[in-house]
C-alpha cells in the first residue's frame, strides 16, 4: 500500500492522499454503504456526478473526508484531513473485504440467489465508528424518517464541522464533548424529544467505551451498548450492522423490516417480529445478509392507502 500527497482535488492546505485497492472480487460501493446513508439531505454522505462516494467522519486520529470510486474490482480512495490515514488503511474493511459469506445458502430461496446473482459485489459494511452510526440511529426512534433526517440535517449543519478537502459543504458529525453541551432547546427545534435526547447524551458520556465495541466479540458488543438506557435491542442492532458488520443481528422492532421480509420470502403483504424470525432461522448466522439482498432486491411490501368515495365538487 502507497499513500502519496496532493492530487488533482488536493491543495497545499488539505493534501490529497490516495489509494488503491485491488480487491480481486466485484465492488459495489453504493450497494455496501447505502445503510449509511440518512436520506438525499445526508451531510456527512453524498454521490459526486462522476459517481464517487464520500463520506465524512471522525476517526481517532480526527476528523476525516474520504472518496471512493471503483471500476470492476479496482477501488481508488482519496483522503483529507487528520484522519485521512485512518480511512484509507480501513478502506478495505469498509468496504467488507473481511465480510465472508462462505456457508451462506441463497440457493435455498430463488430470491436470494436471483439477487445474489445481479449483486455480487454487495457486502455489510464495518465502519469501525460507533457513534457516527449511533447518533443517527437514536435519532431515528419512535419517529418517521422524514423526522429524524431532519434532525439528523440540523446537528450536522449546526454543530458538526466542514469536512476537510475539496467539499466544504460536506459535514463532519459532531464529537462527543460538543453532543454532550447541545442545549435543550436546539434539541426541541430540531424535533428531538426530551428520551431521544438523554439517551443521546447518555451514549456521549460513554462514547469511549462504546467505540471499544468494534474490537469486541458481538454479543458482549451488543450487551454493552445496551447499558445505555434508551438503547434498546433495534437501536444496537443498527449499529451493529453498520459499525462492525455483524451478518447476524436483525432489527427487530423495525417499522417496516418485518413486512418486507415476510413479503419477500411468503408473498404474504404482512407479517410480524416472530414470523420474521422464523422464516430467518434457515440462516442462523447470515440473517442480517438475507434482510440486506431483500432491501436490494427492489421488491417492496404492498401499500394499502385509505380507501374515499369520489367527491362530488359541485357540492363544495
């Protein structure tokens, strides 16, 4: 591995650092990071016109700005910022060069092997940053997406910081001291109500333990986060997934995960937590891995609108 400074979008305030990765295999870059993203608005993730991915974060080392672009099995990255050192050397892991499904049967489901076949460069993602997929994971509970993308929006924008490089209207999420002094009332204008915020300041009191989950085993990393009160079994769940890459753990509780799953695998509209779990347990081990081909898959549950008579206008 090479990193040399200032590219083509590098100056000599921000040094470009790149790299690049052969990963012998297929690389879907959009597939395995969409789960990061929080909506179009995201401000720590966006799409360039030529197809680039980027994303900001803060690592360890501080905060960082990272882009990737593939072609075939060939991932460039460049980076910015203190952490930009610590993004390209896990560049690989982000992208789930450790996420092995030997021992996954997708041919047990025409489904799965159907969407295994059109994706094979799709992996779990494993950021390795804990509370930069908590917080957005705190944000989005009890709420509807459309609720917590905007609070998630207005923290970045108001407290988090402009991202090192090329992008300025990137976002740097906020770090755990500048959480832990947000006042209440920002809290209450973004739409975050009193639960969302203990627990959220709850998780930055301990977000150094909670960043050592990465390094442990996954039950033991789940039964820590849990000790935070208002972490429940969805909410770890998230960030299991997307922290680590867990390819088990499951988010149950989900509004609308369950429906998907049972849609996709029974053809029945609905179905429940228990049901969901049962027609997952074939998989034990892989489950996180048949939810994400199914979210891939393009199939959706069926809507079923309020059904109104026609109204008269001329009675109006």
């Amino acid at each position: 591995m090479s990193y040399w400074p200032m590219g083509r979008f590098g100056s000599p305030r921000m040094p470009e650092r790149r790299r690049r990765w052969a990963a012998g295999r297929p690389v879907d870059i959009r597939g395995t990071l969409g789960p990061l993203v929080h909506g179009g608005g995201d401000p720590a993730h966006r799409t360039s016109v030529d197809g680039a991915f980027w994303w900001a974060c803060r690592t360890p080392d501080g905060p960082g700005t990272l882009a990737l672009r593939q072609r075939a099995g060939v991932v460039d990255a460049s980076a910015w910022g203190a952490g930009a050192a610590w993004l390209l050397d896990r560049m690989p892991v982000l992208l789930g060069a450790g996420d092995d499904w030997t021992g996954f049967d997708n041919a047990a489901h025409p489904l799965l092997a159907d969407v295994a076949r059109r994706h094979p460069g799709l992996r779990l993602p494993s950021t390795g940053l804990v509370l930069d997929v908590l917080i957005p994971a705190i944000l989005e509970q009890r709420v509807t997406g459309r609720e917590a993308r905007r609070a998630w929006r207005g923290v970045c924008y108001w407290y988090g910081d402009p991202a090192p490089g090329p992008w300025p209207a990137l976002r740097v999420p906020p770090a755990a001291e500048t959480l832990l002094d947000v006042p209440t009332w920002d809290w209450h204008r973004l739409g975050v109500d009193v639960a969302r915020q203990r627990t959220i300041r709850g998780a930055a009191t301990v977000a150094g333990r909670l960043e050592e989950c990465v390094e442990l085993a996954p039950v033991a990393a789940l039964a820590r986060l849990r000790l935070v009160p208002g972490i429940g079994e969805w909410t770890a769940a998230e960030v299991a997934q997307r922290a680590w890459g867990d390819p088990d753990t499951v988010s149950v509780g989900d509004f609308h995960i369950h429906d998907q799953v049972v849609h996709a695998l029974t053809g029945r509209p609905r179905g429940d937590d228990a049901e969901m779990l049962a027609l997952l347990e074939p998989w034990r081990g892989h489950r996180q891995r048949v939810v994400r081909l199914i979210e891939v898959s393009g199939i959706a549950k069926p809507r079923f609108g309020p059904r109104h008579s026609p109204i008269d206008m001329r009675a109006m």
